[in-house]
C-alpha cells in the first residue's frame, strides 16, 4: 500500500496498523471540508514533490483564512 496518505503506525497495543488520513479525519470527527483539507495538507506537507514546501504552507495558510471567513460569516449571520 504504497500511498502518500497511508501510513504504518504502531497502536497503543504495540500492534502495526496502516492508517490513511481519511480514516483519521473520520476518527476525529473532522466534517468540515475546509478544515479536512488543511489537516490533510498539513500531514503530507512537502511529500507531493509538485510543489515546494513554501507553496504548502502558503496553501495551508490561505485555507486558514478562507476557513476564519467562512465560519465568521457563518457566526455573523446567527447574529
């Protein structure tokens, strides 16, 4: 299972296990897309090779602000 969002972690039980980073995010009750994707990012930050580690972070970082818009946009209209 070569694959850059799998990964081989030892369990708390000692056990191997392979672990992808959707199974995290569902895990973690991660239903925010916005917030999927920054986690999902984070996590493989400078493994895609398409870009380079500046161009993650800036991509990381931009969908952070989008994601502080978003959710105060969202609290505004409860408002």
């Amino acid at each position: 299972m070569n694959n850059k969002y799998n990964r081989t972690v030892i369990g708390i039980d000692g056990r191997y296990c392979i672990v992808d980073v959707y199974r995290v995010l569902e895990t973690f009750d991660v239903v925010n897309p916005q917030l999927q994707y920054i986690v999902k990012k984070s996590l493989i930050y400078g493994l895609q090779g398409q870009e380079s580690s500046i161009e993650d972070l800036i991509d990381i970082k931009d969908s952070i602000e989008s994601a502080i818009l978003m959710h105060k946009q969202i609290e505004d209209l409860g408002k």
